[in-house]
C-alpha cells in the first residue's frame, strides 16, 4: 500500500472521509497530479512540483488542504487560510457534509493554471 493511503487509512472519522474525499476530488480535477508520501503526509506534485498537501489537524477538529502556491490564489480569498505562512494557503474541512465541492474545484483549478 502507498504511505500516502496509509496515512488516510489511520486516521478515525470524520478526518479519513474528508482526506479521501478531497483525494478523490483532487485526482479528477487535476489529472495528471502526483501521489507521493512526503514530510509524513499526502503530498500533491503537478509537473514534478509541488502542488498541494493533506494534513489532519486532530487536535484542531479539521483537514487542512495546503496549497503550495496559496498566496498567488486570486478567488476565495476570504475562505483561504494562511495563518502564520508566508507561502501556503489553504482550505480547512471538518467534515464532508459542510465541505464545498464547488469552491474545492475552483480553487484546484485556479491552483493548476499557476503551473502551465
């Protein structure tokens, strides 16, 4: 099994639903993405760069969807989060019933066409 899989395998509910969710998601919008298992999480390459990351913040109650190149995001702004990062924004999802499946698309794709 991939790390990144086990990864998701191991965490409980509701954080193993949202991660396989947004995997899922992340894997039919940008299909060419890369799985790879680095610092110990899901990590997202596109065109052998990093792209995005899947962190489950336990403590915190939420998934955090970590794009590499958040600060150049135009759209979503106030739903981006960037606490305390100079590089990374991202999307924090608590479950998969409140998460949007629209604003996620959007943002996946507004983050893909900062690489072509």
């Amino acid at each position: 099994m991939h790390l990144a899989h086990d990864y998701v395998m191991r965490q409980p509910e509701p954080f193993q639903s949202v991660l396989m969710h947004c995997m899922t998601t992340i894997e039919a919008v940008i299909p060419n993405v890369e799985l790879r298992y680095r610092y110990a999480i899901p990590f997202y390459y596109y065109h052998d760069k990093p792209f995005c990351y899947l962190n489950a913040k336990h403590k915190k109650g939420y998934v955090d969807l970590g794009f590499y190149r958040g600060f150049q995001l135009k759209t979503h702004q106030e739903i981006l989060v960037a606490t305390k990062r100079t590089i990374v924004k991202s999307l924090q999802f608590t479950n998969v019933e409140t998460l949007n499946q629209t604003v996620l698309e959007k943002v996946l794709l507004e983050a893909k066409a900062l690489y072509t």
